[in-house]
C-alpha cells in the first residue's frame, strides 16, 4: 500500500499571484528538514503539498520534522489508491485498522475535489461509514466528537484516505520575509522572539553579548545550545559573538550606576544595528516584553533605541512571561533557558535601576564613554559561528 505525507497550506493560499514562490521556498525548507532521511520528491496541487519517497524511511521522524516547517497549517499521512470506491473501502478498512479496533466511536469525513467521480460526497460517507460499521462492529458513529476521523479525499491523480490531521508551524516559510538580527541573550524570551519572527517568514541572524570573565563559558555554550534548538523551526542561524567586557567595565567606572542597563543596552542595540548592516537584515529583533523588567518600560524603549535607523520587531511586547514561557515549552527552549548561568545584563545589572529614565540624561550620563572606539573594538573582537541542528536545515 503507497503512502504518501500530505502537507495543507494555510496562510499561503492567501497569496494570490506570489503564492507560487511561497510554495517554493516552503518545499525548499522541507527538503532540508528531510535531508538525511532519504530522497523525496514534492507535487503541488488545490493547497495541498504530497510528499513522496523512494524506499524504506522513517515515516513518523518525517512527519514530526515537518511539523516544525513554518507554512504549513496541517499535515498527515495518508494511503493512496486508485479512484474506484471498491478500492477506497478495502483501503481505510485496511490502512486504519489499529486506530479503528482501538477505538469506540468514529466519523466518515469526503472530500471530492474530483466531480467526475460517479459519488458525492455524502454519499462516500453513508456507504463507507455503513461498510466500517460491518467490518468494525463494536464501532459506533460519533458526528460531534469521534475517536477516529477517516477521512477521504477524492482528488485529481488519486483517491487518499487518512486519520485526523496534526496540526503544522503555520505561518510562512522561512526566507520569504527577509533577514532579521535577533538579540539572543540566554534567557526565556529572546528565542521565543526568535521562533515567532521566523514564522513571520524572517531568516535569522543573531548576536549575543558575552563578557568573560564575568559572564562563563558555560553561558554562552548556553546561548549556543539555544540557538540550536531553533535550528528546527528557523534553520541555519548566523551567530554573531560579541565581546562586550570592556564596554561593561567602561560604564560601570564612568556612568552613574541607575543608567548602567539602559546604557548597555544602547550599545547593544548600536553594535546590533551594525552588524545587522554587514549582513543583510533589514531589522533588529528583540525580547522585549512591556513592563517586565526596568529597562523594559516604555521610558526605556524609548532611550535604548533613540539613536537605531532600522526598525525593531518585539514580538512578545504585550505578553506576560505565562504567554511565552508556554511558547517556549512548545518550541523546547524553556529547559535550556532557565539554566543558572548569567548574561551580562544580568551580571551588571544595579541594585536601583532608573525605571522612567530621559533620553537627555541618559545621554548625559554616557559623555565621558568614547563611544566609536569602544564599539568599534567590540566589532573587531566579534566572532561568527553557523549554528545547525545536527540533523535538520
């Protein structure tokens, strides 16, 4: 019995004209998530992807990295068989089998794409569900609520028959959007940032901010560890390792101690900029959260990011730590973020933080900071790592 993986779009069907070039880059993402598991081959057809391959794979491991490929709304497995209604009750019978002895109640659901087929869509339903009943028959027919959904669907080249559909990414495929640089600390919400630009169809670069011997080795395996865990939803990212002691040990002699956070990040966010510049992105990216800590208040906001020409997409701005901490177990970051190793902000951060601080006395109070060689000195010190996952993208 072939089988084939059958990938639903969602948000892409929406594209009109450039729906095409959607589609593309999201069957060139699936070829990479794919890649070590063997040779697939991918037609399109009525917002529908079918995967198909050549010899033994590993079919759940297949479904389960696709899973995680942003423009994908749902997926399943499914058997294919010719469009003769014989052939489709012997298949689901056969096909389905486990989940419907397993089960206590289920539901037909047709779809005929194909109107030249002699049967309607009710109709495949009322003979079908009545030949599962005779071949199943502790099974009873739930509408509202089934144990087992079989589904049917009638289409140009094939008749599919499948169970429920899992749900997919969503979203649209990585690339689509442009490039974007992420401020990846080693905390809960950054990757989260990350992860959710990504599904906005953004290619991730980051930089992370490292400041030994303050900040240990340990943390930025940390921050690595990380970004390896994105490499699922968001692929090959671009790390950019930035030292950033002596601009941390410069603000602490030289700057009064309640600006030293807003200070910092400023210059976080200037040498982001920069690098963003060299590499192509076309925004900065961060984990900014309203309200959450004092350098994230809207006075704040406002200071780190006065000097920026390129825009700041913070998407986790009006969200809780609830709401992320969720999205960071889903996306497996959560148990890596809350290890006990530092950053620098939090290293450096002051016992009394200004928490309404204005741009002109913030200003003020880095003048004594010579501010181009220290930036420059921390562009000339950074180092650029690929971070790949080791089986996918």
């Amino acid at each position: 019995m072939k089988e084939v993986i059958l990938l639903k779009s969602g948000e892409i069907a929406l594209k009109g004209l450039n729906r095409s070039s959607f589609e593309d880059k999201m069957i060139s993402n699936c070829r990479r998530a794919l890649g070590d598991l063997g040779k697939f081959s991918f037609t399109k057809a009525q917002s529908t992807t079918y995967v198909s391959w050549q010899g033994d794979i590993e079919v759940d491991k297949a479904v389960e990295r696709l899973s995680r490929v942003f423009g994908i709304a749902a997926l399943c497995k499914a058997c294919v068989v010719p469009k003769d209604y014989s052939a489709i009750e012997e298949a689901a019978a056969a096909y389905l089998a486990d989940e419907l002895q397993a089960a206590r109640t289920f539901k037909v659901l047709a779809k005929r794409a194909d109107k030249k087929f002699p049967m309607n869509s009710p109709q495949i339903c009322i003979e079908l569900g009545g030949f599962l009943l005779e071949r199943f028959p502790h099974l009873k027919v739930d509408v509202e609520n089934p144990e087992v959904l079989v589904t049917v669907e009638v289409r140009d080249f094939a008749a599919y028959i499948h169970g429920r559909q899992l749900p997919g990414a969503g979203g649209i495929p990585v690339g689509s959007s442009g490039r974007g640089m992420l401020l990846l600390s080693g905390g809960i919400d950054s990757p989260v940032a990350g992860v959710m630009m990504a599904k906005r169809g953004l290619e991730l670069s980051a930089a992370h901010f490292f400041s030994p011997p303050y900040t240990s080795e340990r943390a930025l395996h940390k921050v690595k560890q990380l970004s390896r865990k994105m490499t699922p939803y968001c692929g090959e990212i671009r790390l950019h390792v930035v030292p950033f002691t002596e601009i941390s040990e410069a603000i602490r002699e030289s700057c009064p101690q309640e600006y030293a956070t807003i200070i910092m990040r400023r210059y976080m966010m200037q040498i982001a900029e920069l690098l963003a510049h060299r590499t192509g992105c076309a925004a900065l990216i961060t984990g900014e959260s309203v309200g959450q800590v004092a350098s994230q208040t809207m006075a704040s906001l406002q200071c780190t990011g006065a000097r920026l020409t390129l825009p700041v997409m913070r998407p986790v701005i009006g969200m809780d730590k609830e709401e992320i901490i969720r999205i960071a177990r889903r996306v497996d970051t959560f148990e890596l973020s809350v290890q006990p190793y530092d950053d620098c902000c939090t290293v450096f951060t002051p016992k009394r933080p200004k928490i309404n601080p204005e741009l002109g006395a913030v200003e003020r109070a880095e003048e004594k900071l010579d501010r181009e060689t220290l930036i420059q000195s921390a562009l000339d010190g950074t180092q650029l790592e690929s971070v790949r996952s080791d089986t996918v993208f």
